[in-house]
C-alpha cells in the first residue's frame, strides 16, 4: 500500500497535543477489543 504511513509512538503523541483526529475503521470485533481514547470509530463495512 503506497499511501500507507508508519507513524512512531513519539509522531503519535506530538499529533495527539496537536488535536489530530484519529479514525478507526477496523471491525466491531476489533474496535471493541480496544481503541485509543477519543477515536472514531467507523466499521470498514460502511
């Protein structure tokens, strides 16, 4: 996947105090078994 991006735990946390918006698409299964505080979560199926 060309437009995929890693971003580090230090990237991560800088985005986080910069009021980054974090969308989950991953399954309910998934997303019930553990999320980051304050994520959007919006099922791959939609």
């Amino acid at each position: 996947m060309p437009n995929v991006v890693n971003v580090s735990p230090t990237e991560t946390h800088q985005m986080i105090r910069a009021r980054a918006m974090f969308l989950d698409v991953r399954d309910q299964n998934e997303w019930d078994a553990g999320h980051a505080t304050d994520a959007v979560f919006i099922p791959l199926e939609e």
